[in-house]
C-alpha cells in the first residue's frame, strides 16, 4: 500500500512571501517618499522650507 503524500506547500509558501513583500513595501513607502523629496528639495537649493 502505497504512503499518503505530503501536501504540497509551494503555492502557499510563494503566496505567503509575495504578501509579505506587498505589506512590506506598503509600509516602507511613506519614508522612501519623504526621504527623496527631502533630497529633491536640497537638490533644488531650498535648504529653508525642506
């Protein structure tokens, strides 16, 4: 008599690590945004006012 199979966790495991990269990003964006408009602004030449 043949073993049972394991149930394969691929699809899962990748499922799981593509969300993983979309929260991460959603949450890492607001200071990625404020940084580069912070070196946009000092690259303008507006110290004051940044």
């Amino acid at each position: 008599m043949p073993k049972p199979s394991r149930p394969d966790f691929l699809g899962f495991l990748a499922l799981a690590a593509i969300l993983a990269v979309m929260l991460g990003a959603y949450l890492v964006f607001p200071y990625l945004q404020a940084a580069m408009g912070y070196q946009d602004c000092i690259a303008s030449g507006r110290v004051t006012g940044c």
